[in-house]
C-alpha cells in the first residue's frame, strides 16, 4: 500500500472527528444559551416579586455566629 494512501486515509478520519467535535460544541454552546436565557427570565421574575416589600425589608441583615 502506498504511503501517501494510507496518509490521506488518516487525513480524512481526522477531519470526520473535528467535524463531530465541532458539532457538540455547536450543540453544547445552543443548549447553554438557552440555560441563559432561562436564568434571566427567572432572575426578571424574583425581581418582580421583590418590587412588591415594603421599603427597608432586607436591608437589616445580621450575620454574627
């Protein structure tokens, strides 16, 4: 078997795998977009929540042990 055959063989299964990479880190960064989103969205809401105390509620905060 030629050398240069058996390189490009190997050439190609190289290239298969960072296209397989690259596809679950395309997968992986859509997934985590979406946790963002989900995160500010329930951020937005505990806000709206806390909007609706009384002035000063929270602001006494004693941490002594």
């Amino acid at each position: 078997m030629d050398l240069s055959l058996v390189t490009a063989a190997i050439g190609a299964q190289t290239g298969l795998t960072q296209l397989s990479l690259a596809g679950s880190m395309l997968k992986m960064n859509a997934q985590n977009g979406s946790s963002v989103v989900k995160l500010i969205d329930a951020a937005q809401q505990s806000m709206n929540s806390l909007a609706n105390l009384a002035p000063g509620v929270g602001t006494n905060l004693d941490i002594s042990v």
